[in-house]
C-alpha cells in the first residue's frame, strides 16, 4: 500500500530536467531578443530619466507652488493644500527630496501608462462580452501571483533598473482602472443609453458623449486605486534597483536602521494620503450634477 | 380619413434565444401562458395589425406588461421583431441597414421616455440640443433652435440648470422639447406623463396638444390611463398579453366595448363628460335647439331637459343639420352597457 501514502508525481530527476529545460530556454530566449525589448522600452526609459531629472532640477519653491496649486484645483480645499506643502517641507527637511521626485515621477509615469493602457482595454471589455470573459481571469491573475514570481522573469529580460520597475508596477496597479472602467460603462443607465440609441446616435457618439463622461466617477475611482497601488510597490520595485523612497526603506530592513525606515516608510505614508485625498475629492466633483449641485 | 403614416402588419415579437422556432406555434394559437411555461419564451406581441393615420394622436394603451413598450420600441427599431412588417411612409424600416437606421431615426422618429432619460452631465439646453448635435449640426443653429423649443416648453431662463436641478414636470418638458428639436415627423411617447402628479400630468397634455395644433405631428402615445388616453387620442388601441384587442376613436371603445376586459376598463370614467352627442345621434330632424356634434353629454342633457318635447338637433361643424338626439336617448348613454349585449357584433 506504499502508493497510497505517496503521492504518485513525477520522478526528482525528470522533475530537475523539465525545469531546467524551461529555464534554459528561457534564458536564451531572453538572451537572443533582450536588445530588442530593451530598444522597445528605451522611450520609456528616456521619459522616466527625463522626468526625474526635470523634478530634481526644478528649484523646491516652485515645486511647492505646483503641489499647493495642484491640490487645489483638485480638490478645492485650502486645507488640503496647506497640509500637502506642510507635508512637502517636512519630508525634504529631513533629507528625503530627491528620494520623493524619483518616487513621485515613477509614481506618475506608472500612472500615466495604467490610464493609456488600461481605459481602452475596459472599453472594449464593456462593449464585448467575449473580452470581458478573456480577460477577468487574467486580471484576477495579476492580482493574486505572487509579485516576486513575475518580478524575475522581467529581471531576466530587463535585468535591473528603472524600467523594469516601472513594469512591476504597472501590472500590480493596472487590475483596477481597467475593472472600474468597464464596471463604470455597463452601470450606465440603460434608459439614458436607449435615448441615445433612439436619437441616432454612432457607437462612437455614445462612447464619448454618454458612457465615458457617466462613468467618470468609477473611472476616477479605478485611478485613485491605481495610484495607492503603485505607491504600495515602490518599496518592492527598489529591490531591482529603482531608485526613491523605497530605497532606503528596503535598506533599513537589512541593516536595522530603525529610525531611516520609520522616516522613509512615512514619507510614503504622507504622499500616499495626499493622493488619495486629493484625487478622491476630484472624483466626487465630478459626479457633483447628480445631486444637482452647481457644476464649475 | 387622413393618408396612412405608419403600416404595422401581422408583427410578432417571442423574447428568448429561439424566438423564431415559436413563431407558428403561437400562429397556431399557443398562448403567452403556455409559451412560458412549456418553453420559457415570453411572447411580447402577437399578430399586431394597425395602421397610424399621418398627423394624428394614437393612443395605445394597456395594463402593465401588455406589450405597449415593446410595441412602441418596434417603430424605431430598438427591438427587433421575430415576424411581420413595418413601413414608413411606404419604406420598409425592417430591411434598412445600421446606417439607414441610424439616419431614420435622427430625421424621422423622436423619442420620449417614461423616466426622461435626460443626460445628467449636461445642461438644459445641452439636452434639447443632443439630437441636433449628433447630427452634427452646426452649435449656432443648434443653439438658436433648442432655444426656441426650450421656450415654447415654458422653460425659459432654465438654459443652463442640470436635469438634477429641475421638478420631474421640468424634466419632462425638456424632454419634449429634447423630442421636437428635430424636427421629426413622428414622435414616439412611451407613458411620457405617468410618472406625473395628476396636476402636472394634465399640464403637460395641454402643452402637448397646444403644440399638436400648430406642429401636426404623427404621434403614438402609450399610457395605462383611460382618462389620458381618452383626453389624447385621435385614435385609440387596446392592447392586453401582447395583442389588440379593440381599435378604434375615443367614441367607439366607451359605446361599444370589445369585452369585458375594456368595459373593465372603462367602467369608472364620467360618461357624461366624455360621451359626445354624435354617439347617440339618431336619424330625423327636429326643431329644438341645435346642438354641436362634439357637445358633451352632459351640456346636452341641460338644454334637452329645457326642450318641450325633449328633444334637440345635431348640427356639424359648418352648421349643417345631421341628425337628432332625444333625452330618452342621453339618459340611456349616461349608463353602462353590457359588453356581452355587444358582443355578437364583435366576435
Ligand atoms: N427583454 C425582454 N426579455 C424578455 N421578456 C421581455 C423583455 N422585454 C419585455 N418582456 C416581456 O414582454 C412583455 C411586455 O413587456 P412591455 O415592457 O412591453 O410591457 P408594457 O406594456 O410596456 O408594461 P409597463 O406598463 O409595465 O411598462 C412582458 O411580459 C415583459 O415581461
Ligand atoms: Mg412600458
């Protein structure tokens, strides 16, 4: 009854072959075509570079400036845009200012990269059934593997850097524009959406002039949790050498620097709330006409 | 008899995946009760024949899930039937292609919705304007002409308030006039005043027929309520579990109801206001007053109780003598007849 205790599996030596087979093959896959993806990336490489240079250049007053002025005409709260400058001076007082331009700009190109790519993807998940059932699975797949196991597939292609980083983070944070956008379409009302039917309306017309501008709120919503979801990366994407606060975090646990983490880790803390905050409050004006509020 | 606008001919719509597989079964007189149970399709509409005169009000009506909106979405296509015919204007609207379709429905069908159906993102004057727009008309026309329709709505000074701003009755206008800013020859209202309080309703079908005497419209209006349709229509259609059971003007189904389901249906309205002299006409002459052929039952009741025989003249609208009508004869109307008593006359 030897065979009942056991489970029957594939012999150690076969097992050790298939997997060196894989990764063997990976690798020289890899090694023949990493020039070329490399290429393929570069303008995002020069962008990010580009950026962060520009925000470190960028004398700090005229950051603050562009922080107050941003938070308020996102959210339209003196508050906000007070504690958000507060904030700022804080985190570069302590030593921490080009760490949080590096970290801001990987933030906002991630950012901008998951609403490029993610918004017509749900799109086309809310105008096509057979696209929605194709690709839930591979989104609930993004969310619940492991970071670490695709992290090292893009290591090997890309080695270490900036954009694989950039990668990491975008496929960890990319699920929920793409959800929320598609949730945010199919939850248009379907009388609103017949009206523009019976007017005569182009597939088009609909899109741009009924479904995208209704589903704002939940698009925004989709945003938001992007950006809360790329900055919960940053610490993992400093591993393959992406510099910023997650940097010195990811230090700070090696070495014990109790003091370097705690201060790093609310550096984060701060941005993340600040985003949150302001982008949240953006979300809410622009559902303002629902409840008849004036509109500006 | 004014020409014909709109042809409905032997249409069937069975909801489901296999629709069409039904079609001559039900033909064949399977009913909505069986089809559901034995096979899980609904069948939406059952052999429906009418013919929409040009520049009329017709009134369909029904109770709740009697097939009206199903019906009434047939006309510009949003539902797509399992069998029969649809012409405009002598055009088959069934055999136009997505583009066509398109085009017929910016130029000759506008619609009003139950629920308004207003775009909450944009403006009053956005609203009206939305068809034009879409037809890509140029923003100073579209501008100039929602403004017009926006003022003969009584909405005046309301240009740039959100839907979310107004009173249902508000909303309601804009989308009236959101309906005729294109100018569309047919316009298709889908229980357009029920969700109304009784005040506003009346308001807006006094609007609504206000506009009918200049615009002349080819209107289907659905409701579920006598009095409204019995205000409205030119023409009206009974519908019940998808089929017509009785058309005819605003006359015929109060004097002589189909069934019981329409002496039901009828049997709480004031006959009095509603029956016009005309119905209870009798050939002859006589020498009391005249009164109007569209007089009311109850104005006529005064005026033949002050007569000495009882009795009055008919005259039409040029003045001309038609007929006579006795006292005896108005007193009957005033009470409800039988459907049975009528009923070999139908069946
Ligand atoms: N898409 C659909 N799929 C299946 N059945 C449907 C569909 N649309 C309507 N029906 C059915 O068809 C019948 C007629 O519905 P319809 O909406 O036309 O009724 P109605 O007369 O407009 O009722 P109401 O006064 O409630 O608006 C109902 O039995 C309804 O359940
Ligand atoms: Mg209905």
């Amino acid at each position: 009854m030897d065979w009942l205790a056991e489970f029957p599996s594939l012999g150690k030596r076969d097992l050790r072959d298939l997997k060196k087979g894989i990764d063997g093959s990976f690798r020289e896959w890899s090694r023949s075509n990493g020039d070329a993806i490399e290429a393929f990336f570069d303008p995002l490489y020069f962008f990010l570079v580009w950026l962060e240079k520009l925000l470190i250049a960028t004398p700090w007053p005229i950051i603050l400036i562009i922080v107050a002025g941003l938070a308020y005409l996102g959210s339209r709260s003196w508050k906000l845009a007070l504690g958000s400058v507060v904030s700022f001076m804080l985190i570069g007082y302590f030593g921490m200012w080009k760490d949080m331009m590096a970290t801001i700009s990987l933030i906002s190109v991630s950012t901008l990269i998951c609403i490029a790519v993610g918004i017509p993807i749900g799109i086309l998940m809310s105008r096509y059934d057979r696209v929605q059932s194709a690709i839930t699975p591979i989104l609930d797949l993004m969310q619940t593997i492991p970071i670490f196991v695709y992290l090292l597939p893009v290591v090997m292609l890309l080695g270490i850097g900036r954009v694989p980083g950039l990668i990491a983070v975008c496929v960890y944070a990319i699920p929920p524009i793409i959800r929320l956008t598609n949730l945010g379409i199919r939850l248009v009302d379907k009388e609103i959406l017949e009206a523009a039917d019976a007017f005569g309306s182009s597939y088009r017309q609909k899109l741009f002039s009924v479904q995208i501008p209704l589903a704002l709120p939940n698009i925004f919503a989709g945003v938001n949790q992007t950006i809360m979801m790329a900055l919960a990366m940053v610490v993992i994407a400093s591993m393959i050498g992406v510099k910023g606060l997650g940097m010195p975090v990811l230090q700070a646990v090696q070495n014990q620097y109790l003091t370097l983490g705690l201060m790093n880790g609310l550096a984060i803390v701060a941005l993340a709330i600040i985003f949150d905050r302001v982008s949240q409050r953006y979300g809410q004006r622009l559902q303002a006409h629902r409840y008849g509020k004036e509109h500006e | 008899m004014s020409k014909t606008k709109l042809k409905i001919e032997n249409l069937y719509k069975i909801f489901g995946p296999r629709g069409k597989s039904f079609i001559d079964p039900v033909k064949n007189g399977m009913s909505k009760q069986e089809l559901l149970d034995n096979h899980s399709h609904v069948l939406g509409l059952n052999n429906i024949n009418l013919d929409i005169p040009e520049q009329r009000i017709q009134v369909i009506m029904g109770l709740s899930g009697s097939g009206k909106s199903t019906l009434i979405r047939h006309i510009n296509r949003l539902i797509e039937p399992t069998a029969g015919a649809i012409t405009v204007d002598d055009e088959d609207i069934l055999s136009m292609s997505q583009l066509q379709l398109r085009e017929f429905r910016r130029k000759k069908t506008s619609m009003v919705f139950q629920k308004f159906a207003l775009l909450p993102h944009k403006t009053v004057a956005q609203n009206v304007a939305y068809g034009l727009t879409i037809q890509g008309e140029q923003e100073s026309i579209a501008k100039e002409k929602s403004h017009k329709w926006i003022e003969s709505v009584g909405l005046s000074g309301f240009e740039e308030r959100y839907p979310a701003q107004l009173s249902g009755g508000m909303q309601q206008r804009v989308g009236l006039a959101r309906a005729l800013a294109t100018d569309a020859p047919i316009l298709l209202m889908d229980e357009a005043f029920s969700a109304l309080d009784p005040l506003i309703r009346t308001d807006m079908q006094n609007i609504l027929l206000e506009l009918q005497k200049d615009l002349h419209k080819t209107i289907i209006f659905i409701t579920h309520d006598l009095d409204e349709a019995l205000r409205i229509g030119d023409n009206i259609a009974i519908l019940r579990d998808g089929k017509i059971i009785q058309k005819g003007d605003p006359q015929q189904i109060i004097m002589k109801p189909a069934d019981d389901y329409i002496s039901d249906f009828i049997k709480d309205i004031n006959r009095g206001k509603v029956i016009e002299v005309k119905s209870i006409m009798q050939k002859g002459s006589s020498k009391g007053t005249s009164l109007d052929s569209s007089c009311s039952l109850e104005d006529a009741l005064k005026v033949l109780n002050n007569e000495k025989n009882n009795e009055c003249s008919v005259v039409d609208d040029n003045g001309k003598r038609i007929g006579k009508v006795t006292l005896d004869a108005a007193i009957g109307a005033l009470f409800r007849e039988k459907a049975s008593r009528n009923k070999e006359k139908y069946k």
